[in-house]
C-alpha cells in the first residue's frame, strides 16, 4: 500500500501557472522524460502580441508606449473601441533580423479582452498623442517648387494658398500649424496643385 501511494505521488503533475489546457500531446501509458511535453495550457489573463519593427523606427520606441490592436471585429475588454483594444510594449530585442532588417518587439494584454492565442491582429504604435490640434485631409496637402508644403482655403468664394508645417499623420488626417489657419476655414482636397491665387471656386458638396 505504500509503494502504491508512493507511485500514485510521481503521478500527480502540477502546472507552473494557472490556465486553460489547449493540447494534450502525451497519450496514456507513453514514456516521457524531463523535456517531454505533457499538456499546453495558456493564461488568457497574460496574452502578449509579437510583431516586428523595422530597425529605423526603433530608436523611437521605448517599453511602456502604449499600442492599438485592431482586428476585423468587436473587441470587447478595457479601453476598448469596435475592434480595437489598447496594449503596451513590454519588450523591444536588442537583436536585429538581417533579412527582413526588423527587430522583434512585444507588447502586453489587458485581461479581460476577447482575444485569443494565436489570432491575427494589427498593431498601430501610438507614438505621440496631442490634443486639440487642426488637422486637414492628407490629400490637401501639396508641396511647392521650393519645397514648401501649402493647403489652399477658401474664403469669400475665392482660393487662398497658406504655407502650413505638417505634423502628426493618422487615419488620413494630418496635424498642420501655420499662420492665419483656423479651425473653421474650408479645405480644398482636390486640384489644390498649380490652383492660381485668388481663384474664385464653388462648393458643390458639403
């Protein structure tokens, strides 16, 4: 009875972490050793998102910058939007790939999300956040001759170029700062390029 009790002990297998068992790759009476697999289990509270940077854009990151996972769906869990939640980087490897010239970063979960081990997602790395800013469709934008970058507004039914310094871009909206530029003036987004001063427009959609 002993000996029994003793046996039945080296049976009883106890998982490091608390989880789900995903795969059981062990069979019923089969040999294992110490590096054998006995079962995957996984911590939901605990998912992380593995993606690559290329190496010109590290220099800009650091652990703790906050991330925007996007999926097709839903995404429910906290700070989260229609498919969209929030991470943050946990980690950026100091190694490079010399083929795909990236490095790999990850970036932690929040708990309580309905994402699951092994989905695809699309990482955004939110960078630098500003509130209260102007911005102007991307396709607005045109660059001079001498490389200035100019939006042409419209006022009193008439197009103005103003000169603007470009910032921030997301979602085809870009930041832009300049002189005599509000918030309430009207945007050309198409023919901008070449468009005389003074041309007198018409808004036919509004």
């Amino acid at each position: 009875m002993s000996r029994a009790r003793t046996e039945l002990s080296l049976l009883q297998v106890t998982a490091p972490i608390s989880g789900t068992i995903i795969r059981v790759p062990a069979r019923a009476g089969e040999a294992v050793d110490m590096t054998g697999t006995l079962a995957e289990l996984i911590d939901r509270k605990q998912l992380i998102v593995e993606f690559r940077v290329p190496i010109d854009e590290i220099t800009a990151l650091e652990p703790g910058q906050k991330v925007e996972i996007e999926t097709g769906g839903r995404v429910a869990g906290p700070n989260s939007k229609t498919g969209r939640v929030q991470g943050e980087l946990t980690f950026i490897d100091s190694v490079v790939d010399p083929e795909s010239e990236t490095v790999l970063v990850r970036a932690s979960i929040p708990a309580g999300t309905e994402l699951r081990p092994g989905q695809f997602v699309r990482v955004s790395i939110i960078y630098l956040e500003k509130s209260n800013c102007l911005v102007v469709p991307e396709e607005s934008l045109v660059t001079t001759t001498d490389g200035q970058t100019v939006i042409a507004i419209v006022e009193n039914g008439k197009a103005f170029q103003r000169v603007v310094q470009p910032g921030l871009r997301e979602n085809g909206l870009v930041e832009v700062q300049g002189e005599g530029i509000r918030e309430d003036m009207q945007v050309v987004t198409a023919g901008a390029y070449g468009l005389p001063p003074e041309t007198k427009v018409r808004i036919v959609n509004e």
